[in-house]
C-alpha cells in the first residue's frame, strides 16, 4: 500500500529529524505490525530520524503489547498510555507533552493513509506554514456527511481549507495556546485560525481501511459533531466579548418587555380591553424582564471571567517564556 508519493521541492535537512509522527490508537492491534513495517521502511528510505509517539488510547486488545514488540528498529520511539480510551484529542495532546521535536505529524494507525506522504507535509512546513492538512482523494464511506461538515465548518469559521478531519502537520507551539477540550481535535485547525497560524493543505490518497473497524461512525456522532460546531462556533464569536450576545439579547428582552408594558398602559386607559385581557400581557412583562435582566447579568459575569481568563493566558505566556 505504502508506494513513494511524488514529491516536490527536497526536505531541509534540519527536519528529517526535528518532527515527531503522533499516533493515536484504540483497538488496532491488527493494524500494528504493517503500521510499523510501513514506518522503518519510510524512514529509511527518505533518511527520516525523526519521534515516532504511539499513544494506545485504553485499547483492551493488546494493541500496546503488539506495538512493544513490533516497534524495535525504531530508535526514537516512545510508546504512552491511557488507562481508559479518553479520545483522539487526548491522545494528541499526551503526544506533544512530551514531544520534544519542533512539528507535529497527526498520523492515524489504521494506515488509511500513506506513511509515504510525511517527507511532503514537512516540506510544505518548511516553506513557512504553521499547519499543513490533508485533503483526503480516494473512496471515503463517510463521504457525505464529511462534505457536509466541512462547507458548514468553511461557511461558519472561514478557514482557508477544504478537509478538516485529515491528516495534519503543525507546529508543537501551536497547542500550548489553543484550548482543546474533548473530541474538539476536529477543530483544531479552526482554533489555531482564529489565532492567526497560517494554514494550508496538500492532496493526500485515502487507502482503504484493511484491518479493524472504524471508531468514529454512527448517527451519534453527527449529532455530537453538530453540537460541537455550535459551541466552537459561539466559544470564537463570543467568548471575547460575550456581553456583545448576552447584554444584547438582555437588553432587547427588557426593551421589548417595556414596549409591551406601555400598549397594555395605553389599552387599560383607552378602555380597550383585549379579548385575552389584561393579565397575559402583565405576565409576558414579568417574564421578559426577568428573562432580560438575567441575561444581562449573566454577560456581566462573564465579562469578568473572560477578563480573568486573559489574566491567565498572560501569564502563562509569561511563564512559558522564561
């Protein structure tokens, strides 16, 4: 499966060892041994020395043993992991803690990718871009809904990039600025976007998957992922500023319940009685009032959190640097 890609301008030479390939992995122990042969054989044949971190995210089917023993031949390899399958975004973010190479190669263990293609993702970061992501070619049973996701992720974050779940390289760095909470590795790019990382993306030939089953299907997880894009969605809109939604939303609540006090004044004086009367009109008062008012208060509160989030980033930053 593993063919040479062709392959554009050389790779510097610094990079052949300053990367680490991070691999995440739940119930892959077939997929193992091929996922490896497949690295040696890269390595050796573009002179690649770089990090090789396999992250076996609680797998219950010795998909660590078989990565403890299929692994040797691989000198920088440090295998991590979970004592319970915590995610893809967990696993990526163990990866980097200790990483100690400078880029980041996001590599899935089925092999539904070409190790082939890491001389050309590093290439591609040579020439200055912070991340690199793969647009998948080939058969892809999640086609549809993938299409889908990624216009909806296009048209709501306006990222330069076409595929956003694929095969990625970046800058380490990147992940000690960007909040990544579960499952939220799909975004990824969108975050380091918006903190204004550069980005752009390579064809890369999608292989079908030969052993193991996917873990990422069901109708489930089209409903989580949606969920997920709102919250992304309002987290970049809005958590800066998030008064701009709540004090807005409070004060056209309150201004719309002071607009309907004043026509039920005007209709008790004028002695017009609406077929509901009055006291429907008294209570949708009350209701958007409070409703306004507590939502002002609510964008109050979360300015000062806000605030002291950006206390904190600040001094994390400062921290980092010294």
């Amino acid at each position: 499966m593993n063919l040479p890609v062709a392959r554009g301008s050389v790779l510097p030479e610094a990079l052949r060892s300053n990367f680490a390939v991070v691999i995440p992995a739940y119930n892959e122990v077939e997929s193992v041994p091929a996922l490896f042969a497949a690295l040696r054989d890269t390595f050796a044949r573009h002179g690649l020395d770089g990090e090789v971190i396999f992250v076996d995210d609680g797998s219950k089917d010795g998909t660590y043993d078989s990565a403890s023993l299929h692994g040797e031949g691989i000198p920088r390899l440090r295998l991590l992991r979970h004592r319970r399958n915590l995610g893809k975004t967990e696993a990526m973010v163990s990866a980097a803690q200790v990483a100690t190479a400078e880029y980041l190669i996001l590599f899935d263990a089925d092999l539904q990718h070409s190790t082939e293609e890491f001389p050309r993702f590093l290439t591609k970061l040579a020439e200055g871009w912070d991340i690199v992501t793969g647009r998948k070619r080939g058969e892809y049973a999640k086609r549809a809904v993938s299409s889908v996701y990624n216009r909806l992720s296009r048209t709501m974050f306006d990222v330069p990039v076409r595929d956003l779940n694929s095969m990625k390289a970046f800058r380490r760095e990147i992940l000690d600025e960007i909040p990544l909470r579960h499952d939220w590795h799909r975004f990824f790019v969108v975050l380091a976007h918006a903190q204004g990382y550069s980005v752009t993306e390579i064809d890369t030939d999608l292989f079908p998957r030969t052993a193991g089953v996917s873990k990422y299907s069901g109708r489930g997880r089209v409903l989580v992922g949606v969920g997920d894009l709102i919250v992304v969605w309002f987290y970049l809109k809005f958590s800066a500023k998030p008064m701009q939604f709540f004090g807005g939303s409070g004060l056209a609540l309150i201004t719309l319940g002071i607009l309907v006090g004043l026509v039920a004044i005007v209709l008790r004086v004028a002695g017009l009685m609406p077929p509901f009367g009055y006291r429907p009109l008294l209570t949708l008062v009350l209701l958007l009032e409070t409703v306004g008012f507590m939502l002002f208060g609510f964008g109050f509160i979360a300015e000062l959190i806000a605030t002291l989030r950006v206390e904190v980033e600040d001094l994390r930053t400062r921290l980092r640097s010294r």
